[in-house]
C-alpha cells in the first residue's frame, strides 16, 4: 500500500507549471475564486469571451473534488428530475435536462479543442441490486428516449454479466453518451486552455474575505494575506472549502466526505474479463458504488461517505469488504492507493447557482455531479457577465435552505439520514 492520501490521479498527473501566489494589488475585470472544474471552466470561458481574469486558488489547481473524482462525466442532476420538475416546474426542469446533455458535450468538446489527454472513455452503465431498481431503470430509459435522448440499451442479468463480471448485478442501463475520464488531467487541462486565453492563475492564495463593492457598480474586492484583486465581478467556484469567504451560503452546503480506491495492475487480460467494453459502472443504491478501469488497467473504485472527518485510511477495511462483494475474483490483488474528497451537499441534492450580490456570482451545491455541472456552470456564469444571465437565473431560481441547526448540528440528522438510507438499500 502506498501512503494513504495518495491519489493515484495525482501520480499520475500531467505535468502543470507551479503558479505563483498573489502578491500585492491586481485590477480585472472577474475575479474567480477556486482552482475546480467550476473556477477553470468559468475563467475559460470568461478569457474566451475577451474578459480580463485572474483565478485565485487555495491550493494547486485539481486539488479539490474535481482532481479525486470517480471522473465520471454523466448527464443529468443528483436530485432527480422529479425533484427538479416540483421546483422549477416541469418546463424549466426539461430545460435543465437539455443543458446538462449540453455540459456533457461541453466536456467533450473541451477535450477536443483543447488536445486534453485526460484517458476519454465513452460508456456508462447504471446497474441494479434491487428488483426495483430495475423497473426505475426502465422507466428512466423510456423518458430518455421520449426526450430524444436515444441509443440507450437495457441489458437483463444475463446481457449485463456478458460485460461486467460481478455476480451482484441484476441487469442494468448502458448509455453511450456518458464518459469518463482521469479528473485531474482534465482539471489541469481546462485551466492550461483558460491561461493559453489570456487568465492569470494564482495558487497559494486562500481567499479570506470578499467585499462586493460600497455602492452598484463599484469594483468588488477580494482578499488573501497577500495581496488583494479588485474586479467588476467575481465568480466564487470554492466548492466546500470556501468557508469564511462566503459564510451566507457556506450554511447552503454540507461537505461529506467520500472516498475511492486503485488496486494494482490487473493486466490487460483480467481488465477486459471485468469490464468488457470498459465503461464506468455505477449501482443505484443511495450509498453508492462506482468503479471503471484506468489506462494502466487498474480498478478504480469508489463508495462509502464519512460526516465524521476525512479519514482515508481508517475507510480501506470497508472499501475492500465492498469491492469484493462487487469483485471477489479480486480478492488476492492489493490495494495500491486510497484517498478521498469533500462533496458539496445541498439540503434537496439540487445545484444552488445564484449571487451574493449583482456582481458576485456563486457555483456549489452540485451534490456528488459535478464534473459536467460545473464545467457548464462555467459557461453559464459567463453568459450572465456578458450580459445573458436568462439561463443562469432559471438555476437561481431553485429554492435551498440552510441546513438545519447549522453545519455542526446538522451532522447527527445526516448520520440518521445516511443509516435510514442503507436499510432502505438492505430492504428494497
Ligand atoms: C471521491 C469523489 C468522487 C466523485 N465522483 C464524481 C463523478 O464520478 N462524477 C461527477 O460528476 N462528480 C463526482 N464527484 C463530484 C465532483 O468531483 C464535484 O462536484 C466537482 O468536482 C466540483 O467542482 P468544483 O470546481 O465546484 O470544486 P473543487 O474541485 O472542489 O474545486 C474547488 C477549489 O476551490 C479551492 N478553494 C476553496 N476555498 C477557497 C478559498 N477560500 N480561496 C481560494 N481557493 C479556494 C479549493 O482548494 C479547490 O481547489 C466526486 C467527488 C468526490 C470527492
């Protein structure tokens, strides 16, 4: 086992300059906060469209969620459409559809454009281990393909064991359209096309306060121990980390901690037995698993959520048990690497895009579906600067609550929640 807190992503990253942190004063017109798929994303299309930006990142870029990710880039919402159609109504809810199978050819055309080699791989599969997660996957298919989403596949337990080799599956839904890729490769190539069009990125820099402007239409400031930006607008992309910067909306957001797993090489023989058409798979229980293969056929392999810290290495006893449930073929291969990231959880499992003030933009809350949500938010907050915020305030308009009692307080009600979740997962 090589050292807990490794990510096999990170070992495996594509070499990306070390930028310097903000020293001193900075004029822009945008200022994004947070080195993600959401900040690169935003500060991409915002350079593209001729703004002058600078980015500030805590750490280095890809260090949150978006460089730890099952790196799965999927269509749609974590809340479900229902949910969506009864906040938004059943017209905006389609139109939120419609962008997310846009966000995905987004990322897609992202990879494209800008030669990203970030390991592309067409497939998803969502897999049942429950008689009515079947029905719910055949029900799923048909308003696809009512909504012109088609080339969907349901597969039974025979067709689905023909591609994935575990014995838990009883049959499933293959979509084409799906991906996945290596997160942070992905992460460091959007912020590598964002500077090639003209943004500064800065790391190091943790953003301490934000401060959007005495009067409408002054320049707002933002600020780090080291220097401060002062900018027409300012897009905060911090995802569960951004504390203090924004405390308002920080309450709309509970980080959970989730975790994922590299065994050793598998060897391309045992990788294509496992995964015939090497898809990503994922099952549709509450507490999740989800795995695909990497280019140097490992199993990359995620589940399980902590409310009580991020401990990754306190959580690979409880990996190995649920990957061998999945794989007990695997049973005798290592694990080579374990870590884990902070998902942003909103109360209703909803995006919450909104502002904090006219100038100041947010983008959080994307609930564990992300990597395609935020590299369209991105394109989104950039619509709104220009001066077409339409499709950004549909997003605006759904309703989030703090969570109740705060953060902290929060913390027992989610464990019950979480509890209440896996029995309905052992019973259904
Ligand atoms: C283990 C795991 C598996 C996942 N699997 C999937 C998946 O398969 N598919 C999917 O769609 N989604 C998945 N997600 C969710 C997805 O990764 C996130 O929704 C997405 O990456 C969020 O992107 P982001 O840019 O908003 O946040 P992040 O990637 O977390 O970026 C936020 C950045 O802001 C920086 N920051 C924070 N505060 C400040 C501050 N005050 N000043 C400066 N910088 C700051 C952080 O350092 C960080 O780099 C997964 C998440 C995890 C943790």
């Amino acid at each position: 086992m090589k050292p807990i807190e490794s990510p096999w992503y990170a070992v495996t990253a594509a070499p990306a300059p070390r930028r310097p942190a903000l020293a001193g004063d900075l004029d822009a017109d945008v200022c994004v906060v947070g080195g993600g798929v959401a900040g690169c994303s935003t500060a991409l299309h915002l350079a593209e469209r001729g703004f002058d930006v600078v980015l500030l990142e805590e750490s280095a870029i890809g260090h949150g969620a978006s460089g730890r990710s099952g790196g799965q880039l999927l269509p749609g919402y974590s809340c479900g459409q229902d949910k969506l159609a009864r906040l938004l109504g059943p017209p905006d809810a389609r139109r939120l559809w419609d962008w997310s199978v846009e966000g995905l050819a987004l990322a897609r055309d992202r990879i494209a454009r800008h030669a990203i080699e970030c390991d592309l791989q067409a497939g998803h599969l969502q897999v049942a281990v429950r008689p009515r997660q079947l029905d719910a996957v055949a029900q799923e298919q048909a308003q696809l393909e009512s909504w012109g989403y088609g080339g969907t596949r349901l597969l039974d337990r025979d067709a689905l064991r023909t591609i994935v080799a575990s014995p838990r599956y009883l049959g499933g839904l293959y979509d084409p359209h799906a991906a996945h890729v290596h997160p942070l490769n992905y992460t460091l190539g959007l912020a590598r096309a964002a500077e090639a069009a003209g943004a500064r990125l800065r790391e190091g820099s943790r953003v301490l306060a934000v401060e959007p402007g005495p009067t409408p239409g002054a320049r707002a400031t933002v600020k780090t121990a080291q220097g401060r930006v002062r900018a027409r607008w300012v897009a905060l992309c911090g995802n569960a980390k951004l504390g203090s910067a924004a405390p308002t909306i920080r309450r709309r957001i509970m980080p959970i901690a989730t975790y994922m797993v590299a065994t050793a090489p598998l060897g391309p023989a045992l990788a294509r037995e496992l995964i015939a058409n090497r898809a990503a798979v994922a099952d549709l229980n509450w507490v999740l698993d989800y795995f695909r293969l990497s280019h140097d056929d490992r199993l990359l392999f995620g589940g399980k959520v902590s409310y009580s810290g991020y401990d990754p290495g306190g959580i690979v006893p409880g990996m190995r048990r649920r990957l061998d449930r999945v794989f007990p073929q695997l049973a005798k291969v290592p694990l080579d690497y374990a870590w884990g990231g902070l998902l942003d959880i909103t109360v209703n499992r909803a995006p919450d895009f909104g502002r904090l003030a006219p100038n100041v933009y947010y983008l959080q809350g994307f609930s564990g579906h992300g990597l395609v949500l935020a590299g369209l938010g991105g394109r989104l907050v950039a619509e709104a600067v220009a001066g077409h915020a339409e499709r950004f305030d549909v997003y605006a308009r759904i309703a989030h609550r703090p969570f109740p009692g705060g953060r902290l307080f929060a913390r027992p009600t989610l464990v019950a929640a979480m509890a209440w979740f896996r029995l309905r997962d052992a019973l259904a």
